[in-house]
C-alpha cells in the first residue's frame, strides 16, 4: 500500500509519491534534520531481510554510496523503519532520457553531449569497480541545461567479487518476475549467453542508448525476451540516419560490436572519442520535421551570485520545425548545427562564443544565436569569471540585433532589460521588463528582473511575494531562492535564510551562488569556521572566480584578519564588483568592517550608482555600524530620498 503523506521513516518525511519500480515505490520525502527534500526509495513489503530482494537492495546501497560523481545520482543514507527497508536519494527535477527524446530523433549534437556525460559517469563507476547492468533511457534523468545523471545501481555488482550466482542465469530466469537483473533491450549477448557482465556491457547498453537516441527507436525490437534476444546475438543494428556524423556512427557501432573484446575496452576511452566530436567542426543535416516537445532553455539566472544556471521549460508539440531552445531556425543549415552544438556547452565559455559568433557569421540575421550569444558575454560577468566591463555593451549590441530581427523572440526584452540596469538605465529596464511580461506575463526570465528591480529597490514584501510565487511554479529556480534568502536575511530571519541557502547548495553543490549564499548565511550567525570550512571545500573548483574571491576576503575580515583580507580583495576583484550590482554593496561592508570608513563610503555611493537603493537595509546593515554617523552616509540617503520624491 503507497504511504500516505506525512509518514515519517525514521528522519524522513513522506511528501508525496514520485514513481514505482520492480523493487518498490519511490517518494518525495523532507529530511527533517537537514531541512532539503529527498528522494526515498522504498523496498515493497512483501521482500523481507534475508530474500534476495532485500540482499539487492542492501548491493544497490553499498555500490552507489561508494560513488560520489556529477553524473550519478548521489545515495544519502539507507535505513529500514517497521519492516520497511529504504534508501534516501539525492531529489533530481527533471524528466528520464526516454521522456526527453519522446521517440524522436535527437540532433547528433546534442547526443553527443549527453552520451559523454553518461561515459563520464560509468567511467567513476567502473574505477571504483562498479558495473551498473542496467543502463537504459529510462535509468538516465536529464535535469536543467541537458545535465545528465545516472540513476539506479540497483543491479550494479562490485567487479572484483566473487562470480554469484546470477551471473549465469539463462534470458528464461533473467526476466523472470521479481528476478530482473537488466532490462531485455539493452542487454548484451555475453549476458544472454550466461556469461558474467564486466564494463563492456554497460558500453553495449550505452550503444544502445546512443542508438535509440538518434534514430527515436530500440535497435533491437521483438514483442517476447524470445525475439528480442534472438535479435540481439544474431542480427545487426538498424542503419543510423544520414544526418549522423561519421565519427558518431562509428562510436555507437564500436559499442554495439556482439564481442566484448571487439567493442571499446572501458568508458574512458568512449568519453575521449566523444569528446574529439564535441571539439571537430559539425557536418550533419538536420533530421525534417523532427520537432517534438523538448527542453527549451528560455532563463539564464541574472543574477551575479547564481553561478552559472541555465533552466529550461517545455514547449508544446508543433509542425513547425524549431532549435531545441524553442527558438526560430535559420534558413542556413550550417548556422543551425553551429547553434545546436554551441547549446551542449558551458554558457560563459570560449567554446560557446566561438560556436555562436559562427552561426550569426554564416546567418547574420540568426534572432536566437545573436540572443545567446548575448547571454554568454553577461554571464560571464554575472558568475564571476570576467571584471570587463565591455562585455555588457556587446551583451546589449547582441540583444539588440535580436530583438530587431524577431521581437517576439522568449527572452530578448528580460535581457535587455538585465543589461540595461546592469549599465544604469533604470528607465529602459524598466520598460524592457514591462514589454516581455505584456507578451507573456509567466515569462520566468521577465519576473526574474522585475524580482530584481524590486528587490534593489528595498521592496521586500513585493519581492518577497513574487520569489515564493517563482518558487511555488519552480522550485529548482535557483535566482529566486537566492533573492529570497537576502530578503529573510535583511529581515533578521537568519534561521530560514540559512534554510533556504541549504537547500540551493543541495540543488548545485558547485555553483559559486550557492556557495555564497551559504557562506553569507554562516557568516550572518557568527559561524565563520562552518563558512571557512565551506570555502576551502571548493577552493580548487572555484578559487580563481570572483565570487569565491570576494566571499573569502569577506571571511577573512570578519575573522580580524585584516591584511589577509586586503591581499584577498586585490584590484581585480574589486573592479569585478564594481560592475556587479548584486555585489557592490558588498565591499562597502567589507571596508565598514576592516574600519576604513572613507572606502566604506565610497563603495556605499557605487552601490547606489548600481543600483542599490535599500534605505532601510543600509540604516539597520550591523556591517554598515561604523559608517551611520558619517557626514557621507546621511548624504547617501538624502539622495536617494530625494529621488523617491521626484519620481512620486
């Protein structure tokens, strides 16, 4: 029987059912110790401890918590409550790769993409002497940007063991109920011939996946574990289609070689070749009327703590043939297969550019690719990897030159106004934010800026209201839980901004926005050793951006270590916030801090420049105490006051 909402197994919280599988039911649930949703898996009542149910159940513990990898789904903690045995999971959003592809042909492109991010993860797993034995579509969840993660170790066995018993059951007892131990389709021919599984039949699955991707169908098919086996020892894969690359047409025929010697001898290798097509010029022709409802990604977090965030919303079925972003097609092929490949890459990346200044080289009136590459340039502002200034006036000369060729395009007018207010034209901000809601009043990218406008504008409760709003549509929504933990922060309410900062580092272990906020939240409360320990965690992933810069000469100043600090604070950083708005107030707190009041002031009146017209938060700011009774800072506030009233 499913359980009910609210069921508590041990620290576990049932929130509500996600899904049901051969081993049993899978919940969303609420760690209550850590305050971050989860995903629990709950092995069915009717397999006790010491069946081999509960003994593949104990294999799936032991295998995936030994993996810890950005590609597979994290496994937090195993339990059992009344007889119920569980495991807690990492909580992904997304859909499975199945539902992704939706029985159509994916763009070689991005079938690269995903298929090296599935290496990369059976790579960690294979190192640490894990084989998987049941890689397929509906095993892989892609998440926001087309990141992959692989789920279900479920059947996974520790390479180095002993061989067990089931490693030479025949197809019969394989499929046999309550005994799968792979899924029929993807099944290699040395499994269905009773030999043990070792990486290479996970390569064979992975060729499978690949397959099935680019063609919207199984290579093997069959209506009984008969026919389909039968397929797979004696016949060949179907033929990929003509739009396939040669070098991928030959990587998926290497992994569905029938003898394992004969196929790619580990994952790693897999990786490097695809990785060599995501780096060589694309030569493919873009499959008609392929068009399904996809991913589209429409919303870069503007925000400068996010990090780098790409999310994504589904757009609906339609004949018309459009990008993968939702976007119009150029009318040139090579422009389209430029843009596809440059979607699969890092959004603030030379790679990107380079890709995206093809295709608007090839189409110069390509509306999407001038849009994204428009992004790319302020992102790399905003995530804290450039301090040129430079960037915003090519960001703005792109979006532009979107909007002129499609000013219906998703997007184009929230960017524009994100670049403007970043360059001090509020007005034009303003306008650009009330345009893209009047052409779509959900827009996400449009209520992201008019939460940021409001937010600077020290409108807390509107701010407040409309974060929970985006929350509410979009949990996953990183820019608005980051808006959301500075309002509860300025309120006072550290508890739930500390909250609300643990789950954005659930939900993007790495981003440097989430860092921040944690560490900001840490350092809120007086706990600078949980804040330092934090930084120094990602110290060698993030060291060199900004973000983690700023935050860390931020540590050091509340931990009196003045000098340090200054070194940390170096010019460049400096002139990187200077261009930040988000961040700007943030070195006026620093030098409040460090007792250097005429800096202080200095940095206070750049903050308002930027934007930053918090009176309230300035007047209560405990970091901002040493400068409230300076000549300067009672003229801060006059001025912005002064504003208010013109503008009445």
């Amino acid at each position: 029987m499913p359980l009910a909402a609210g069921t508590k197994l041990g620290p576990y919280e049932i929130v509500a059912p996600l899904g049901a599988g051969g081993m049993g039911e899978v919940y969303r649930a609420r760690d209550t110790r850590l305050g971050r949703d989860v995903a629990v898996k709950v092995l069915q009542e009717s397999l006790a401890r010491g069946s081999a149910a509960w003994e593949r159940f104990e294999r799936e513990a032991r295998a995936a918590s030994a993996l810890n990898h950005p590609n597979i789904c994290a496994v937090y903690d195993v339990g059992e409550t009344e007889g119920l045995p569980y495991l807690v999971m990492e909580l992904l959003e997304g859909q499975t790769l199945r539902d992704y592809a939706g029985k159509q042909p994916v763009e070689p492109g991005v079938v690269i993409a995903l298929g090296t991010q599935i290496a990369d993860a059976l790579e960690a797993a294979h190192a640490k002497g894990v084989i998987h034995r049941d890689i397929k579509a509906g095993n892989i969840m892609v998440t926001g940007r087309r990141h992959v993660k692989v789920l279900d170790f479920g059947l996974a066995k520790y390479a180095a063991a002993a061989a067990e018993g089931d490693d030479t059951r025949t197809m019969q007892s394989l499929t046999a109920a309550g005994t799968v131990l792979g899924t029929p389709h993807y099944m290699a021919p040395e499994i269905l011939q009773g030999k043990p599984a070792d990486a290479r039949s996970d390569l064979w699955a992975l060729g499978v996946v690949l397959h099935e991707l680019l063609t919207g169908a199984l290579p093997f098919q069959g209506s009984t574990a008969f026919e389909i086996s039968s397929a797979i020892l004696r016949e060949a894969p179907p033929s990929l289609p003509a739009s396939v690359p040669s070098g991928l047409r030959a990587i998926v025929g290497r992994c569905l070689a029938k003898r394992p010697e004969e196929r790619y001898q580990n994952a790693g290798e897999v990786r490097a070749a695809l990785e060599t097509l995501q780096t060589a010029p694309v030569s493919v022709t873009a499959a008609v009327g392929r068009k399904n409802w996809m991913w589209a990604a429409v919303a870069l977090a503007l925000l400068a703590v996010a990090g780098i965030y790409v999310w994504q919303q589904r757009q609906p079925r339609t004949a018309a043939r459009r990008l993968s972003t939702g976007g119009k097609p150029s009318a040139v092929r090579e422009a389209n297969e430029a843009f596809e490949l440059a979607m699969t890459q890092i959004v603030a990346s030379p790679r990107i550019q380079e890709l995206l200044g093809r295709a608007v080289t090839l189409d110069p009136r390509f509306a999407a690719a001038h849009l994204w590459l428009g992004i790319s340039y302020q992102t790399e502002i905003l995530a804290g990897e450039s301090n040129d200034r430079s960037l915003l006036y090519k960001a703005d000369e792109e979006y532009r030159r979107a909007a002129q060729e499609d000013s219906s395009l998703a997007g184009v007018h929230a960017e524009l106004a994100g670049v403007a207010f970043m360059l001090g034209d509020k007005q034009r901000a303003l306008a650009e934010v009330n345009q893209a809601l009047a052409q779509d009043p959900l827009s996400r990218e449009g209520r992201d800026w008019r939460l940021n406008l409001l937010y600077m504008a020290g409108e807390n409760d509107a701010a407040k209201d409309l974060a929970l709003s985006m929350l509410d549509r979009d949990p996953l929504f990183a820019p608005a839980r980051i808006v959301l933990s500075l309002i509860l922060v300025t309120e006072g309410d550290i508890a739930d901004a500390l909250r609300e900062a643990r789950t954005l580092v659930d939900q993007s272990p790495n981003g440097s926005g989430a860092l921040h906020s944690l560490s900001s939240a840490y350092m809120a409360i007086g706990e600078l050793d949980k804040a330092r320990k934090l930084l120094e965690e990602k110290r060698a992933l993030l060291g060199k951006n900004y973000i983690w810069n700023l935050t860390w000469a931020q540590l050091l100043a509340r931990e009196n270590k003045p000098e340090e600090a200054l070194r940390a604070m170096d010019q460049e950083t400096l002139k990187w916030a200077d261009v930040n708005f988000v961040q700007t107030l943030h070195v006026a707190e620093f030098y409040a801090v460090l007792g250097d009041i005429p800096k202080s002031i200095d940095w206070l009146g750049r903050a308002v420049r930027n934007g930053d017209e918090r009176i309230e938060w300035f007047r209560k700011n405990p970091l901002l105490a040493s400068i409230r009774n300076d000549p300067g800072f009672q003229r801060i506030i006059d001025s912005i006051e002064a504003r208010r009233k013109q503008q009445r």
